[in-house]
C-alpha cells in the first residue's frame, strides 16, 4: 500500500499498477501476483469498484492507519491534495 500511496493512489487503481507494486515488493511470478492480490481484497485493503469492471480497485486507507501516522506519507496525501485544490 504505500508503494501505491506514494506513486499517488489514494481511492481507486488499476490493477496494473498493483500488480508493479507486488512486482516490486515481493517478485514477478504470477501465482504471487495471484495470491498477494488475493490477500489483500480478503484482508480489506482493497475492494473491487464494480463487479462489472474487475480491472479497477478501491483502496481502503482506513485499513493501514500506520501508514497515515507517517510523515512521508501524511506530507505526499497533503500534496496531492493541494493539487486538486489549486
């Protein structure tokens, strides 16, 4: 999740880019990709957006608090929404 925050997702991402941020942390095989994609709609971190488009995710950030709590993280969400904002 924070390979994912920090590259600016904070609502919704494309599997593509969960798939390079398990590529990233834990290796290319595909059963990892599986099973890592997996574990984290099971656990919460992540929900489809639709049934209909199973390509698309929405991130639940209430799910990694630990991760809000850190600096580097709090200051890139603080970013990006002052970008949206101005």
């Amino acid at each position: 999740m924070t390979y994912l925050i920090k590259k600016g997702f904070t609502q919704e991402v494309h599997v593509r880019e969960i798939e390079e941020a398990i590529t990233y942390v834990r290796g290319p095989d595909k059963r990892t990709l599986d099973n890592w994609k997996r574990a984290l709609l099971k656990l919460g971190f992540l929900r489809l957006k639709s049934f209909e488009n199973k390509l698309v995710y929405r991130m639940d950030l209430s799910r990694t608090p630990e991760l809000l709590s850190n600096e580097e993280i709090s200051q890139a969400l603080e970013d990006m929404k002052q970008k949206k904002l101005g």
